[in-house]
C-alpha cells in the first residue's frame, strides 16, 4: 500500500538486503521533475533538495575534520525540472524518454486547475513511462483510498505525501524512490541477463541433445548396417551358391531355394552339375571355368533345371574366391532368373513380325480401297441408264459383291490402323455385326455361328477398334477350341447391377450395364487352368499357335473400359465368357441412314478435287459434276497448289487424297490454308489408319471420308461441310 503521511522512510536498499549481487552496477539517476500549478512550491522543493558548491565544500571539509562520521552525512545532489500543469509534465516525461534521460520520480500536485488533476496525470504517466515512481502532494481528501486505487490500479509506483510537508519527509522520499527506480533498473538487466544465461544454456544444451541424438542415430544405422550386410546373401532374390573347386555346394541362399526349388539343407553337399544339370548357353563349362581361373571372374547365361523338372534361363555371374595367401579355394555365382524376360523378348520379336504384317495388310488394303472407289462411284453412274430387268439384276449382283469386298477390306484395316484417340459413342451391334461376317467368311462350315441381340440394346462408351479385337480374340478362342465342329454363339442383352449383384463380381459397379456373351460347345478349361487364363504368355496351345497375349488382352482393354470379364467353364461341354461394359443411354435411337442424292445441289459452287489415283479422281469429279458442282481437278498436291493460286478467289472448298507421292494430303492441306484461308478442307484415304485422320484435322480439314464411299455418301458429306462453312 502507499505510504502515508510523517511515516518513516527507509532507503530502499536497507528495506531489500541482498537483492542484487555485490558486483550490480547501479544505473543513478537523480533527475526529479516537480508538478504543481504553485510556483512557491517549486521554490519550496528548491529550498529542499538544492545542494550548491559552496555547500557541498562544507560537506567534504566537515568530513575531514571530524571523520568518516561525518561522512554519511554527505547530501545527494538532485537535478530538478517544473511542471504547472499535468499536460505540461506529460510533455517533458514524453521528451525525457527521448532523449534518453529519464525522470526517476515526480512529485505531483492533485489539484492544478484547470487541466488534468495528479492522480489522472500519473495514469498517463505511466503509459509513457512505466517506472516512473510518484509521490502525490495534497492538502485535501480529494480521493477516499478505494476511488485511488480504482484509479490508478498499481499502488507499487505511487506514494502520498500531505501537505504541509516536512522537508526531512520530501528528502527521505527522494532518496528512496530515485534509489528503488536504479535499483529495479539494476534487477531488470540482471533479469535480462537471466534470461540471456538460460537463453544460451537452453540451446546449449538443445545443440548437445542433437548431436547426441544424432550420434545414437549413426550408431543405429551402421549397426542396421552391419545386419543388413550379413544378412544380405540370404535377403538377395538372386539365387547366391557357393561350391568348392570340386563343384560341391558350401553355401545356398533363400534365393537359390526359392529359384530352383531345393532347400539349403538338401542342397549343401551336394555336386551343381547332380542338382541344376546347368550348361552354358554358348561354349561349354570347362571353358568358363579356364576363364574364371584366369581372369578371376565370368559372366555368361545358363540353363538350369528346377526341383520340378521345370528350365529356367540364368544370368550367372561366377567370382573366384581365394584365401588370405592369395589361392582359389571356392566359386560364388550369383544367379538370376531371365526366363520370364526371354519369352518377353521373343514375344517382342513375334510382336513385330506381326506389326510388320499389318502395316503389309495396311498398305495392301490402302491399294484395293483406291481400286475399289471407281467402281462403287461407277454404280451410281451406271444405274440411272440401265433399263433392262436382267441387266439391273446383274449390276446389283456386282455391286453387292463390291461392297463385300469394301467390307472384308475394312476388316482387314481394323487390324493394320493405330488406336483411335478418343472413345465414342458405340452401339454394341455394330462391332458384333463385323464380327459376324468375319466367322461366316474365314471359320470352317462346321462351326454353326449364331447371334442373339436384345432390341432395344444400349450404347457404350468404347473404342471401335479394341472392341474389334476383344470379339475376334474370344471368337477364335471359341473356334479353336472346337476342332470337330460345334455351336458359336454372340448374345448381347441391357442388365441393371444391383449392389448385391456388383458386389458378387470383384471390380464392377453397381448401374446399368451391357452383358455380352460369347460362348462355345467345345472341349472346355480344366479347374486348374482357369484361372491362369487372364495371365500374359500364359496359353495351353501348342508352340507357335498362340501368343498367351490373347485373354490378357481382352482383360486389360474390357478392365480399361470400366467394364468386367468374366468366365464359366465345363471341361467337355464348353465355355462361356462374359463381358460387362457400362452402358450410356437407355433408349436405342433410330438408325441414322444416309439420305440418297436427288437433283443437282451444289448450284455451282466450285470445289478442288485432289488425288493421284487416275481413275479415283475422274469417278468422283463427274459424281460432283452430276450434283451441281463445278470441280477443278488436281493429279497431285503440287498442281493443286498451282489450280489454287489462279482459282483462290472462285473455290469453295477442297477434296484431297492423303496419300500421295507428290506432296502428300498433309503438306497440300497446309499449303491451302495459308493461300485460302477460311475455304473448308474435306480429306480422304483408303488407308484407314486413324493418323492419317489426326493429320489431316491438324493440318486444317474440317472432315475426313474413308474409302470407297457411295456417290450418296459423298455427296452428302461435301452438302454438310458447305453448309457448316456457311
């Protein structure tokens, strides 16, 4: 609480014995500022707390005559600053702690009309300066002890001194309060300096604890290390044998186990060539063993025999071992399995010989598309002025032959061109409708083909070509698996899955779905072979008649599609596969047909016909011709170029070939854009290959037209492309 009026005070260091250390620095400050609106009361504390030269003179010399006695009696010297008003004080505190010679203590007055009063301006003082101390001088009951304290709130900075004052009081206080203000200046650095002390300790210690912790952590990984390497040889997947010089094994690890089959405790003991019979694959062993012997080290392939009787093909890798005299005395051979990676690499040659025969099949197909165009166009030709009943019969005996042959072509495509780059919009029938007509032509009479499609069966999102391939794997499958004959069947229905129902079948969903159903009446899969099927290279057919890349084919792409295969078997009664793809719509729409030509539409617009195929380009001027369309014909992409720099103004659109020797569709469509910049570009190709597609819709064609076409279907096609360009 605050000291009262007439009560004695003690210097603050007598009252606080032993708070600071003997090696403290005291910071002094003696600097007083007195606020009151009196100015006799400045004079008063002038009076009181001045001590001049002269005086302090008498002081010392007092002291030498009588002693050190005397010398307690020294008076402290007190710089002092005046303030009338409160606002006044709040200015010099305010510039003392600028300035960075702070006031120690204020005497303050309560009363200083008409500004703020002391106990207010004390509050604002010690938002400036909070270790300020302040003595209130009052005549009055101004305040009852509870409003001071409501007031001010910390009674540690504040005393009370009543007025009229003794002048020992007033020097007693200044004494005190200049003293407690160094020494809690003194005990906040010696806290400061606490603090630095543990600040420094703490991350002392932190800095040891790491590099502690950190040498435990070394230590555990190099002892992790140590078990690491001496268990390394029984960890290795590699099969690690060691034999003596005499070929029996010493040493033989999990790997080796694993590979061939044999424990170690069968296997140590007993001779290499007894338990693997291995032999080189190039040269023989006694020759790898002269080299190993002299060079140190062999590296070749080996053939081996497992427990099961099964051979595996190994990378080996022989080391000699020597004693510490530098003479051989065993063989360590590293062993790894490479069987698996040969029949990858001979599937890989088969591979290309097959891609090799399909880019033949796609060049083949390329050149009968070309020769099969005119003679479609020429149908259309012909009919019109063909009037005799017979006549007409046999043209369209002809012409049906020549869209079968377009078909079996298409089908020969479907083999040679790349995947396509997007999935569309499917309707199942028309990929089991190819495939229909591929078994009635290639698969043996005795084979009775049949399909079963629902009416009304939905679309799905899939990818023409790869749906080819998973019909025609499963199909062939089928047909080899009935040699004497028997019942092939297609059946495709809308089924809606349940969560049950999905839930049943691992990796489908629940929601509408088509199921297709290819099943066979022939010799069936064993229960243990069934479910290896899915398996790559995995194939129960003879060497050089299968792949084993058909059913995980099929899987991969049905897998791709979101979809499920799925089997049922009954070894002498047949299979049945099934295919669960996602379905997109529920309503089959109305077959789009392609609306016949009927008059003359092109009302003269002209267009650039480009191919280098004769007989291509006169067939499909004169079915433009006869529409309304007046043409310039172009035997290469180089005269077109030339047809177009004189005609630029006049075109309305172009038709050209990808394929061509003499600057190819791709180069011709590029050059066109640049000299007719917003004509529309129609490409074509019997090729079929879906890059040339992606060619020429990069090159700048809006539409691409496969080969052979009806003159029907060209003509509607340039109708559409004119009209979007419109």
């Amino acid at each position: 609480m605050p000291f009262a009026m007439n009560q004695a005070v003690q210097p603050f260091s007598a009252m606080s014995p032993g708070l600071l250390s003997d090696e403290t620095v005291l910071e002094k400050n003696h600097r007083i500022l007195i606020v009151d609106d009196n100015e006799s009361i400045h004079d008063d504390f002038r009076k009181i707390l001045h001590c001049d030269e002269e005086e302090a003179e008498f002081d010392e010399e007092e002291a030498e005559i009588f002693g050190k006695a005397m010398h307690s009696r020294r008076r402290t010297r007190f710089e002092m600053d005046f303030a009338f008003q409160g606002e006044e004080a709040l200015e010099r505190v305010e510039a003392a702690m600028k300035s960075g010679k702070r006031y120690a203590m204020v005497f303050m007055d309560v009363r200083m009309p008409p500004g703020c009063d002391g106990l207010e301006t004390a509050v604002k003082l010690w938002k400036i300066d909070p270790d300020v101390q302040v003595v209130i001088c009052t005549a009055y009951s101004d305040y009852s002890w509870e409003e001071m304290m409501d007031l001010i709130g910390n009674p540690e900075r504040l005393l009370i001194l009543k007025k009229p004052f003794d002048a020992i009081e007033v020097v007693q206080f200044a004494h005190a309060l200049t003293e407690k203000w160094s020494l809690l200046q003194a005990a906040r650095r010696n806290t400061e300096g606490l603090e630095n002390l543990v600040d420094r300790r703490t991350r002392e210690l932190k800095e040891a604890n790491a590099r502690l912790e950190q040498e435990i952590r070394n230590q555990r990984i190099a002892a992790e290390r140590i078990r690491e390497q001496a268990a390394l040889l029984e960890k290795s997947r590699d099969a690690i044998i060691v034999r003596d010089l005499d070929d029996t094994i010493q040493f033989w690890n999990n790997g080796a186990e694993r590979l061939y089959g044999w424990t170690a405790a069968e296997a140590i003991g007993r001779k290499v060539g007894d338990l693997l019979h291995e032999s080189v694959l190039s040269g023989d062993l006694e020759s790898a063993k002269r080299l190993l012997m002299e060079e140190g080290r062999w590296v070749g392939e080996l053939t081996q025999e497992t427990r099961d009787g099964r051979t595996v093909a190994a990378d080996s890798h022989w080391t000699l071992v020597k004693d510490e005299g530098g003479r051989p005395k065993s063989i360590m051979a590293i062993n790894t399995d490479v069987t698996a990676k040969k029949e990858i690499e001979a599937q890989f040659l088969r591979s290309q010989r097959m891609e090799s025969i399909g880019a033949l099949a796609g060049g083949i197909a390329h050149d009968l598309n070309n020769l099969l165009q005119p003679i479609l166009l020429s149908f259309g030709f012909i009919r019109p002025i063909v009037m005799d009943p017979a006549d007409i019969e046999i043209l369209d005996v002809a012409e049906i032959s020549a869209r079968r042959a377009a078909d079996i072509v298409k089908q020969v495509l479907l083999f040679a061109k790349g995947e396509a780059p997007n999935r569309v919009d499917l309707e199942p029938r028309q990929f089991i409708s190819d495939i229909e007509m591929i078994a009635n032509e290639t698969f043996p009479k005795s084979i009775r083909f049949s399909v079963r499609l629902q009416r009304d069966l939905q679309k799905v999102k899939a990818d023409p070509t790869q749906m080819h391939q998973v019909m025609l794997n499963l199909c062939v499958n089928a047909r080899d698996a009935m040699p004497k004959g028997g019942a092939l069947t297609i059946a495709a229905s809308n089924i809606t899955l349940q969560e049950t129902d999905a839930q049943a079948i691992p990796g489908l969903a629940a929601g509408p779905h088509v199921l297709i159903e290819v099943s066979d009446t022939g010799t069936g899969i064993p229960p243990e072979v069934i479910g290896k099927i899915f398996e790559p290279f995995f194939t129960t057919k003879e060497v050089g008649k299968g792949t084993g890349l058909g059913l995980s084919t099929v899987f991969g792409i049905v897998k791709n599609h979101g979809g499920v295969v799925t089997v049922r078997s009954t070894p002498g009664e047949g299979t049945v596969f099934g295919i669960y793809l996602p379905s997109i719509d529920t309503e089959q729409p109305e077959e789009t047909k392609i609306a016949p030509v009927s008059g003359k539409s092109g009302d003269g617009r002209l267009v650039l016909l480009v191919d280098d195929e004769m007989a291509v380009l006169v067939v499909t001027q004169r079915a433009l011709e006869q529409a309304g369309y007046r043409v310039l014909a172009a035997k290469d992409g180089i005269e077109a170029l030339e047809i177009a720099e004189q005609y630029q103004t006049e075109i309305s659109m172009v038709l050209t070939d990808m394929m061509m020797a003499r600057l190819d569709g791709e180069g011709t469509l590029l050059a066109l854009r640049e000299m007719l910049p917003g004509v529309p570009c129609m490409a074509m190709s019997g090729g079929g290959n879906i890059e040339h597609e992606l060619r020429a819709k990069n090159a700048g064609a809006r539409r691409f037209i496969h080969k052979p076409y009806t003159p029907d279907r060209l003509i509607q096609a340039v109708a559409e492309l004119l009209d979007e360009a419109a």
